[in-house]
C-alpha cells in the first residue's frame, strides 16, 4: 500500500553545501517513494520536477527533459500524492501564498506540501549549471545559475514545507519548484505572482530520510569544516 | 520484512524542552517499528529500555518495571536488531567505547547504534521524575532525577548515535541507556566504566522520523519562544 503519510527525502542539503554532488540514488529508485516530487541531478544537474508520475529536469539551457529511470540524483524529495483541496488563490505573492499554506498561523511543526495550480501572472526561475567532478561547493555552483522570467504562464507551483528544527536537512520553510503546463519554463522558483490558482495541501506525519551511506565521500566527510550549514543554505536556496 | 536499515524516532528531543511531555505513541505502537529501543513515558516517566522484544522501565524509585502494551511515550526510538559483533573492550570509559563505536574517527554522518554486554566496574544513571498536567519544562525536570549508581554490574548497555546535523531532532552523538541482567539498575547513562564487553553494531540509513501530528499543543506550540533548543537539549541529555 503507498503510504500518503510519508516524505520521502534522499540525501541531506547539508551535503550538498561542501559539493557532495555524486549521484546516489536513481530516478527509479526514488520513484518508489513516490509519484510527486523535486530534486536536482548528480552535480547539481538542473532542477527537477516530479508531477503525476511523470519526471522532468529543467536545465540551465532552458529546456525541459524528460528523464529517464538511470538519472541520478544527489538529493531529492518523493511522496505519493493524496492532496485535498483548501481554496483558491486570486492576485496572491509569495507571502500571501505562505500565510495560506500554513492557514494563517506563523509556522508548522510538520511537514506539508502545497499544489497551486493555475495561472502565475509572473515566475521567475533558476536551473543550476552542472558542475563536473571535482564538483563546485554549493555556493560557487548557486553563482553559475541560469535565471528565468516568464509572464501570464499556466502551470503548477510544488512545494514542500519543513519545519525548522530540519533546517540543514531540508531547507526550513518552503521549498518551491516550478512546471509549466506547456513546460516552457520550470525549475527552483526565485520568485512568483499568482494570478489564480487553486491550492491543494498534504499533511505528512513521516520524514524519511535516507543517508547515502554507501558513497565513501560523504561518510568520510568532516561537515564541522563547512560553516554554519544553515546560513549557507539559507542563502543557496 | 523487518527492515534492519531502519532507525524508527517518535516525537522529537525539542518538543520535551518547553514540555509537550503528552503520551503521543503506545508502547505496542511503537513496538511495530522494533524490538529493541531507548524512550520515556508520558510526563518524563522513567527512562525505557527495550531489548531483546522486552520493554522495561526504570521509574525514579529505582524500581524495574515490565510495561504493558497502552503505556504512552512522548519520545521513543526503535529499530529492529541486526547487530554486527566489533570487537571487545577492556577497562574503557565513555571516551574509548565513543571512539570503538566510531572507529576511531571523529564523528558519523549517519545513524547507528551500539549494543555493549558485559560487566560495568562503575555505573551511574539516572531516571527523571514523572510530571503532572501542567507539564514542566525539560529543564525544569531534569532537576528533579533520581540518581543512581552501582559497581560491578553484568549487564547491556544500548547506545544511539546521531549525526550533528540531526541535534535538535534527536541528541546529537551518543545516547546512552543500561539495563542489568538482574534488574537492578538502569536508566539513562551519565557516567560508566566498562569493565570487560563485547561490542555489536548496526547501521542506518534511513531516519523515520514519525511526529505526533494529531497532538494539538505540539502543532500549535510555537518552538521560537523556547531559546536555543540545542543548548537545553545538550544540557538535559
């Protein structure tokens, strides 16, 4: 039986902060998790977005691939949808987006994630570029991003809420990514304006999350070395 | 299937420190995610020792109890045991049984845990007092523990080991549990001396981190008015 309950999360945003950026889970894999879901390939190949059971990267050319089951993954989020609808949103931003998703109350001591889906009178994206081995750390590879900006575009807006005790695991608050219905654009959302949109939501009450024990680097890593892992996420993201 | 890959966590250590002290899982509940495991009871009741399919408790009177299947936890870890013999050690205390379980590395970027068996020339534990409605903080507890020790004592010593990053959610580093082959002392650790053990392992990677979303004072509480979850965690723990 699918679990609705569960997020499923591979990998940590921890490790990609000193550029642990191999691969270690396949798009296959993952899918057993779920049939919903955001990521970014083996050094930080673009942005991934799983809507429906149908997998899409958007890279840092702009284009919109679908992705086959051997595509790997360094970190990931998965969970099998069971959304419930919670209203509509009409001339909405970001904050007001928020205020919804956590129906008004300033934050959540779960994990959830939101669907809206309609029309964005404005979405601007990034897709990272690839960095290749010896991969960039999460900073020097968040400056070689690609930026897009489009107007009055349908699609859906995916995100995932983690609560900030998980901050360093996850990225604490939202985490938006981005597919547009004629997949003209897409990726890890910078910014956004609703036109309308109808929001739907799924309260998990399950973290998952799985180590990617098996890659020697990251086991053998000291992250005492990388900073304070929070504030460069924060930044990154 | 059992799976052995699996650290199953109920509830969080930051929810214990402003109180949210509430009996969330039952014991036969939490019994599904393992037959061996470390928890306390509602109110900070004692301190939980599951091994080997039996659940005793270590109340504040020093007295050993087997619980029966309704009694609730706020905070509980489980796992089902596939350990891995590491060796033994001889005249070791908490600094060389830490770097046994490591390798003698400085820390671990995943979940494991430590069974040690044999006989302690010094234990000291200690088993909180059990709060009433309105619950007190975890700090506030903390202070009113009994304290117990004992030399010379056959028995296992049953260890979780966290990554950094996870500190807030769990402890990070060791989390130490004993229970005597007779019963007559266990509890959290605070100090131990091992005279001769046998040491057995197993590794994570996967954290179910499962939250009590259907407590209303944890999803409503408000974790910012707390201060440094971390600091009053190290403290406490």
């Amino acid at each position: 039986m699918k679990k609705t309950n569960v997020l499923y999360q591979h990998g940590t945003l921890a490790l990609l902060v000193p550029g642990l950026l191999a691969g270690t889970i396949t798009l296959k894999e993952l899918m057993e998790h779920g049939d919903t879901g955001i990521g970014t390939g083996e050094g930080l190949n673009g942005e991934v977005v799983i809507i429906e059971g149908k997998p899409y990267q958007f890279d840092s050319f702009g284009h919109a691939n679908l992705l086959k089951e051997d595509f790997t993954l360094p970190f990931a989020n998965a969970h099998f949808s069971a959304y419930q609808s919670i209203g509509q949103l009409t001339g909405a931003d970001s904050t007001k987006f928020a205020a919804a998703g956590l129906n008004n109350r300033p934050n959540s001591n779960t994990f959830f994630s939101i669907l809206a889906k309609g029309t964005f009178s404005y979405i601007k994206t990034r897709a990272v570029v690839k960095s290749e081995r010896p991969f960039d750390t999460l900073a020097a590879t968040a400056k070689k991003q690609s930026i897009f900006e489009a107007h009055d575009v349908q699609g859906t807006l995916l995100s995932y809420y983690s609560p900030e005790l998980f901050h360093g695991a996850a990225v604490a608050g939202y985490h938006n990514h981005f597919i547009a219905d004629d997949l003209s654009i897409g990726g890890h959302i910078l910014d956004f304006q609703i036109k309308q949109a109808k929001l739907f939501k799924q309260v998990f009450d399950t973290l998952e999350q799985h180590l990617p024990v098996d890659n020697q680097e990251f086991m053998e890593h000291d992250f005492d070395v990388d900073g304070d892992l929070g504030e460069v996420i924060s930044k990154a993201e």
